[in-house]
C-alpha cells in the first residue's frame, strides 16, 4: 500500500496544519522581507534564503550566530515588516473550501509566525481563522521540535497520533514526524521535487473529506 493510500484508508480525530507554504502561500513577501534585512546584515542571500521557511524568526535569526545582534529585537522588527507587507499573499489552491468543510472543533493551525501576523496572512489570502491556533508565542522551542503539534492536539482532546499533519517545509516535517502523527505532503509551493516516504499532493482541489457520525475524518478524492 502507498503512503497516499494509507492516509486515505484511515480515519483521524482531527487534521493539523502548518500555515505558509501549505494553505498559503507567503513566499514573494516573505522573501522580500528577508532579503532586505539579510543585504543589510551582510549575509548571503542566496544561501541564507531557502533557511527561513517554516521557522520561527527568532530561530532563524539564532541560527546565523551574528555578533552584536539583538536577535529578539531583529524578529520583532521582521514581524513588523512582514504584517505591512501582504502583497501577492495567495491561497494554495482549494485550501479555503477545504478547511471551511472540517468542524470547528477538529483542525487547528500550527504555524511558526507570532499570532497578528498569521491573522494577517490569513484575512490576505481568505483563509478561515481556526478555533485553535498555535503560533510562535505559544512554543518555547520553534519546529522542527514537536511541541506546537502535541499542543495543538492536546487543546483538541487528542493524541498526535490520532492526527493527520499537512505540511510543505523540511523542518515541519522533522516536527510532525517527531510528534507521532501521519503527514501529508502539500507541494504546491516546491519548486523542486521533495524526496520524502510520506504522502503528497500538489493541492486541496482534488481532496474532499468525510465526516463519520463519531466525528472522524476521512480523507475523500473528488
């Protein structure tokens, strides 16, 4: 049996999904932001571009080891351009539909943006805001570590393996592997093709869900 296949044959307590680059796609501002404040810190962009998806600014920042950098003071500053800049900040296909068709009360958001600027991304590309939403704030440790999954599911009454995971970047995957969970693969925003034993699919257009009379969901092709 596939990976793909095995998602789909299997019922889940509740759908986990990372924000950028798998129900929206921030990319071209994101990318703005940073390549800015990289030229302004003398760092490389080309190297150090591809470093920042799907992790908290502060972590990024930590990372570069830069002396005489305040690297909470430079996050804040990033968040701030970012919430400015939400031009070309687009839905990945299907995503909005998708999870307008989930209850309420069995998905949640995990992303590693601060909470106003995930609001922000959100309201820009028609994304419906989630009665659970973990963000930066509510994590000591930024993924790849699970924590923002385990919480998400605890705050839903579930277990992560009880879960299905959507996810598009490196270090979310390593977060969700870690938490225990299922994971499906959203590629709409790889330009190269992501070698991974998981499940994938390019978009929500072709994905509909089921829900059982206990409440569980079930992955459908439409």
């Amino acid at each position: 049996m596939s990976a793909l296949d095995a998602v789909f044959n299997r019922a889940f307590g509740a759908f986990l999904f990372d924000m950028d680059g798998t129900v929206l796609n921030s990319i071209a501002a994101a990318e703005r932001i940073w390549s800015a404040w990289a030229v302004r810190h003398g760092v490389d962009v080309e190297t150090f571009l591809p470093t920042i998806h799907g992790a908290r600014a502060i972590d990024t920042i930590n990372r570069l080891n830069l002396p005489g950098v305040d690297a909470q003071a430079q996050a804040a500053f990033i968040t701030e351009a970012e919430i400015e800049d939400v031009e070309g900040i687009v839905p990945i296909p299907g995503a909005a539909a998708f999870l307008d068709a989930l209850p309420a009360d069995r998905w949640a958001m995990v992303t590693s943006a601060p909470r106003d600027l995930a609001l922000r991304r959100m309201a820009a590309a028609g994304i419906p805001e989630p009665a659970v939403m973990i963000t930066a704030e509510d994590v000591t440790a930024g993924k790849p570590d699970p924590a923002g999954y385990r919480l998400a599911a605890k705050r839903l009454g579930l277990e992560p393996a009880d879960c299905l995971i959507f996810e598009d970047a490196t270090v979310g995957i390593l977060a969700a592997e870690a938490a225990g969970s299922a994971l499906m693969i959203i590629t709409a925003t790889h330009q190269h093709p992501l070698e991974t034993t998981h499940a994938t699919i390019a978009s929500y257009d072709a994905l509909g869900v089921k829900v059982g009379s206990d409440g569980q969901l079930r992955l459908q092709a439409i």
